[in-house]
C-alpha cells in the first residue's frame, strides 16, 4: 500500500500544519478531519487533530515521522465544528492547532475518550457452587447478583447492595470476576412533552418576532428592557424541542447563568446543562457528552459554549448580543456572537441576537437587510419604562459621589418599601491613596497605572496585571502619616451608604464579594427576598438580572465614558445606561432612574434619555460613517510588547516601513479597496505588567483587503529575527483600541 501522510494541527503558536506518517494497518477510510492524533513534536508528545490526509509528502520523506497512535475511531469533532475551526483560525489569523485546543475540553486535550465509561465488576464464570461458600455467604450472595447480571455491576450498583471491598477483592482474587470498563449509552431527551409550564401569552409584536425567530436565519431581537425577550427566546426552544432538537443559549457572564438557568428549568422538562469556566474539568467533559449525545436538551453557557458539539442543534441564541464579554481578549481573540452567526449559517438553522442596546455592528446589519430585525417597543405586562432624572452635580456639595437630592431620592424608595440599586463601574474602595504632604499617589511598579485601595482586605491591588501589596498609610517619600483614599469604588459607596442608612440592607455585587464559588446565586436568592435594600455594584448587576422590587436605579458618575480617547467609548456609555436602568421598574412597580453628572446638558445624554437607544445609535452610525470607523471599515490591531522600553515601537516601526508588504498595501492600484496602517504608537496604558507595549492598527473598507494585508504582515513577522525579542499579537475586530 502507498503510505498515507496525514496534515496534523498540533496546538502550538505557528500559523500551520505539520505532516506526519499514518500508522501502516491503519484503514484510511477511517482517518477523517477532526480526529485526534498523538505525535511526537520535538521532545514533546502533544495531541492534535487531524485535518486532511495525502498521498504524497509536502517535504523531505525521511524527516516525516511516524504517528505515535491514532486515538478516535470516529472524529472528535463534527464537520460544521471542523468547518467553523478552520474559519475562525483564518478570519482572526490565529494558529489552526491553537484554535483546536480552545474548542474542546481540557480532558479531551489530555488524551481521555470520547465516550463515557465506567468500571464495571464482569463474573467470569457461568455458574458456582453455593456449597463452596457455606462459610462466605456475602460472596456467595455477589456471585449470584453478578450471574444475573452477566454484563457487569457498576461501583454505583455495588454500593447500593451494601457490597464491602473485601468482598470484591476476594472473588477478584479468586478468579470469579474482574473489573472491566464499559461505555456509558447516554439517553437521547424526551422532546415529546418539554414544556412544564404553561407559556405566557404574547404581545402582537412578540408574536411577530416569535414567528420570524423560528425560522433559519440571523435575527436581532431589539426590544427595550423588560420588554419579554426571554420570553421569546422561551417559545423559540420550545418550538425546537418538539422537534427533537437541541438549543444552545448564550450568555455573557458566568453570574448570570445560575439565574438563566432557574428561569429554564421552571419552563422545560428536559435536561439542561451549563457550561462555564467555573466548572471543573470533569463537569466540563459531562456537558460535553450529553450535549454531543443527544442527552441534554438545552445547553446554556459564556463564549466558549458556542464549540459544543450538538448532534441536533436547532437554534442558537445569543442574550445581550451586544456584550463585550463575548469577545476573548487573550489568546484566541474571537467573537462567540459572530461565529454564532457563522455557525447558524453552516447549520442553516435560526440564530436570535437579543438586546435591548444591540451593537453598532449589529444594528447596521439588520438595517442593511443582512440579518432581520424585530422590534419590542412596550412591556408587555403593566409595568411603565422608567423615568429618567438627571442630577446635575456642578454646583452640589458631594458626600463620597452622592449629592444630597440623590441621597432623599433613595430615602423616598426605601421608605415606601422598595428597593434601590446603587450603580459604579469601579470597584474596589478607592481608585487612589495619595499623601497629603507630599503628593506621593500610591502606584503600581508594573503598570502606568494607579493601585486602587481595598478597604476590607487592607490592600493596594492593581486591577491591571493583578499584582498587590499591604497598604501602608506611612508614606514612603516623605514618612508623613497624612495618607487618604482619593475617589470612590464600590467599598466605599457601601461604606457611605452604612452610614446614612444604618438600618438599611446594603447588598455589594461586585468581582469582589462574589468570587467565592455559590456567592453570586445566595446574593442574589437576597435580593429576591423582597426586603428593603440597597444594591451597590459594578456592571455585572446591569447584564439581565430581574430585581422586580427595584425602582430607583442610581448612577452615580456617567461622565467619564463620554470623554474617552476610545471611540467606541460613547456607545458602551449609552449601552452600560440603558442596561443598568432597565433593573428599575421591572415589575407594576413605577421605575426611575437618577443619572448624576458634571454636564447635564450633554446632548448626547439627554438624546439617549430623551429619544432613545435607536435614534441615539443612529447617530452614532452617522458619525462612524463619516469618519470610516466601524461597522463601515474593518479594523486589526497589531500589538508588541517587550521588557525594555522602546523595543516593541522599534519593531512595529520597522514592520510599517517595510518595503517588502506595507508600502505595497498603500500602493495599490485604483481598483482595490485601500488598506490604511497606523501608527505605531504607544498603547494608552504603556507599560503594563512589567512590559512595554505598541500597537499598529490596520483598517480597510473591504474585509478581503485586510486578511490578505494581515496574512502579508505575519509572514513578515515570522521570517524577521527581531520578533524574539518581542511578544506580539493580533487583535481582528478589536473591541478595544487602548
């Protein structure tokens, strides 16, 4: 036979495959894509996956080596999860076998089966003779069960007959019975009753979006807060598992799926399964199985849920599609909104993005026909949309960021037995310790940056790269004992909050005081008590909970999202304030929503106040266009790091004066689409845990252009010795440009 050479991807940081020999007995009708195969690399011996197979060899023959073992019989992943791989790995231009790694589970990485398994105890005779074990009746009543069951006793099954180890160990020993392992058959879900409540009844507008969300195709579900999206997402599954199909659903943070999950399994009556990086490794795996399996009918989870096999799926939706939380930021820098998109797309089945402050990106595609737009302008039950009041603090004495109309605004909800959510996106108890005598502000050694000051653990962290130390309020450049927390965080607004309302319930939601495992679900289970009280927290009360006796949502500093270097700063301002109000008033009860500002006149706040997101959104459409900014231009950012300073700008300098690439790229005749290079210039923050970084931003009108530039940049890169010296990376659709 002619030998079969098989193209491995192998997760390693080179954007390539590598070829190695098939095993000569191996069937090549077995050696499919998605595979996984163990080979020797260097020293190493690393797990890839197989991507195609050939006849012939692409280099040397006698430098190809041969597979160490082939580990699937069937491919570990699906051809539209191979498919979506392969495109996600060209389109962010990221090493294909590093691509792979992230789409699978870490045991699976490690070499474990595809199928679950599990040790059984197998009698290795057909029959015995009960007089042999007069004086041993517990074996003599094990030998029996296991002859009854001659395809094996789980330990499980074992358990529950009382059976001790030395008993096992005794007719193991005597050659009766061995410990075999046995593969787990996973039941398919029940999808012919899998509604265990009755739906709710819909609005004509959620009627209509429920009838376009069912069929194949990308819809944006725009509807305002409270508005019953979920409810829409609800009978869109519902719809799907009487069917016999699977529902993947996406959310942006862990801290919501524990309340998601309540809400669907109130709802259904099928199996659903969560996946999320706070599971261990084996929860991850069992998910997984199920998922791929046909065992779990919906599967719900952050980013990486959407590399979950799913033999049936039927519908994918992605909640609070506009979430920056979707998008990885290190490593593997993907969109899960976006391969969403693309993988609904290879599945042909619906995709439902939901929000109710869609992206810019997302907004345009539905208005330029790419995806189809439903909107939910009204709430369906009884409940108002809030009443939005701004309180300009210009001329106001402040008490630690609240002024005193704000301060009797709480004590008007709180006396008629509501409650009030207290919202900063800063948490922590102040951003800086200064000294009065002499100014000395308190600073991290590995960061351009500020550590900020946490009251209840006594420490300077800096929430840049991690790095801590005791605060000391003995100043260490002039001694002076005049130390003082400056600004306010989350811990401090508590503390104020203690102390004008000591009888109050003040209840913190931050990263913070919920890292603890389970801290997030029995805060909350608190807040749904019902009792008055007060919520103080950053953005992750503003992604989707639903407090129904909130109805007073305080937002205490607005202006600094509005004057930002980051263009896309506004947008994430309007959006972080709709979300955040939309906790108030959920219910019959009337919302507000007091908004504190230096400039209360801003026109841009009082359009998203006064008009709403869409005519706020669209004018910020206009000014992108204008300025060719996204989503009408298609942006890479290049960044380098290094540990001495000036080095990474040196690289990219010498990159973007190239003569071999980027001086072509701006050349290019009349009839391409040009690409623009920028830069390089320092990051915002330059340097950033003890490194010092650049960054080159690459733009174009014309998606093509830009991955052709960006295949014609990292070649030059990976040929240019200089590149030891730095780290660098590449950022495609950067939600980020600081």
């Amino acid at each position: 036979m002619n030998p079969v050479y098989l193209d491995v991807a192998v997760p390693v940081p080179l954007r390539r495959t590598f070829q190695y020999l098939a095993p000569a007995d191996m069937n090549p009708a077995k050696l499919l894509p998605g595979t996984r195969v163990e080979v020797s690399f260097g020293r190493q011996k690393l797990i890839g996956i197989l991507v195609s197979t050939s006849n012939t060899n692409a280099i040397d023959i006698n430098k190809i080596k041969p597979a160490l073992r082939i580990i699937d019989d069937q491919p570990l992943l699906d051809n539209v999860l191979f498919k979506l791989c392969v495109w996600a790995a060209d389109y962010y231009q990221h090493p294909i076998g590093e691509v792979f790694h992230s789409a699978i589970p870490a045991l699976l990485r490690q070499g474990d089966a595809i199928a679950q398994t599990e040790k059984v105890l197998v009698p290795l005779i057909k029959q015995f003779d009960e007089t042999d074990f007069k004086r041993a009746p517990r074996q003599s009543a094990l030998l029996k069960r296991l002859l009854s069951q001659p395809e094996g006793l789980s330990k499980a099954a074992l358990d529950s007959y009382e059976t001790t180890t030395a008993t096992v160990r005794s007719i193991i020993a005597k050659e009766l019975a061995h410990w075999d392992l046995k593969t787990v058959n996973i039941s398919h879900f029940d999808s012919t009753n899998p509604q265990k409540s009755d739906m709710l009844a819909l609005s004509e507008e959620q009627a209509n979006a429920l009838e376009t969300a069912i069929k194949p195709g990308t819809q944006l579900l725009f509807g305002i807060t409270g508005s019953g999206k979920t409810e829409i997402y609800l009978q869109a599954i519902d719809a799907i598992l009487r069917q016999g199909k699977q529902a993947l659903v996406l959310v942006p943070e862990i801290g919501l799926t524990p309340q998601t999950i309540e809400r669907f399994t109130s709802r259904f009556n099928v199996p659903i399964f969560a996946l999320h990086s706070s599971l261990t490794d084996k929860e991850r795996l069992n998910a997984w199985r199920q998922s791929r399996e046909q065992g779990a009918g919906i599967i719900i989870g952050t980013r990486s849920a959407i590399f979950t096999p799913m033999s049936k799926i039927g519908i994918i939706v992605v909640d609070e599609e506009h979430d920056a939380s979707f998008k990885q930021i290190e490593g593997f820098r993907y969109s899960a909104r976006d391969l969403a998109v693309f993988r609904g797309h290879q599945e042909q089945i619906p995709v439902i993005l939901g929000s109710a402050t869609p992206s810019l990106e997302s907004l345009n595609n539905a208005v330029s026909g790419k995806y189809k737009l439903s909107k939910l302008t009204e709430r369906p039950t009884k409940a108002n949309v809030a009443h939005y009041q701004v309180i300009g603090t210009q001329h106001q004495r402040m008490d630690n960021s609240f002024s005193e109309p704000l301060f009797e605004l709480i004590e008007q909800h709180l006396s008629a037995g509501n409650q009030v959510l207290v919202f900063l996106n800063r948490r922590g108890y102040s951003p800086v310790l200064i000294c009065n005598g002499c100014g000395a502000i308190a600073a991290c050694e590995r960061c351009d940056a500020r550590m900020t000051f946490h009251l209840t653990q006594n420490k300077l962290i800096c929430h840049h790269c991690g790095a801590s130390k005791h605060a000391n309020r003995l100043c260490q450049p002039c001694g002076s004992r005049d130390v003082v927390p400056l600004g306010t965080g989350t811990q401090r607004l508590e503390e104020t909050l203690l102390g004008r309302f000591a009888d109050t319930n003040i209840i913190r939601i931050d990263r913070d005081s919920t890292r603890r495992k389970g801290e997030m679900e029995r805060l909350t289970k608190e807040v749904m008590a019902g009792e008055p009280a007060i919520l103080v927290g950053t953005q992750l009360l503003a992604k989707g909970h639903h407090f129904p006796d909130v109805t007073l949502v305080a937002i205490v500093d607005v202006d600094s999202g509005f004057y930002s270097s980051d263009f896309r700063a506004i947008e994430k301002m309007g959006q972080l304030i709709l979300q955040v109000g939309g906790r108030a008033g959920r219910e019959e009860k009337q919302g507000t929503v007091a908004i504190q500002t230096q400039f209360p006149d801003q026109p841009i706040l009082k359009s998203l106040i006064e008009d709403g997101y869409e005519a706020f959104a669209s004018s910020l459409l206009v000014e992108r266009k204008l300025y060719d900014l996204p989503p009408y231009a298609f942006q890479a950012v290049l960044r380098a790091e290094a540990t001495k300073n000036g080095v990474a700008m040196t690289f990219l300098h010498n990159l973007a004066s190239s003569q071999n690439v980027l001086s072509e790229v701006s050349l290019q005749n009349q009839n391409s689409p040009l690409v623009s290079v920028l830069g390089p210039i320092p990051s915002t923050m330059e340097k950033r845990d003890g490194k010092y970084r650049a960054q080159l931003l690459i733009s174009s009108s014309h998606r093509k252009s830009l991955n052709s530039t960006l295949s014609k940049i990292i070649s030059l890169i990976e040929n240019n010795k200089e590149q030891r010296m730095v780290r660098w990376s590449l950022d495609v659709d950067p939600i980020d440009l600081l």
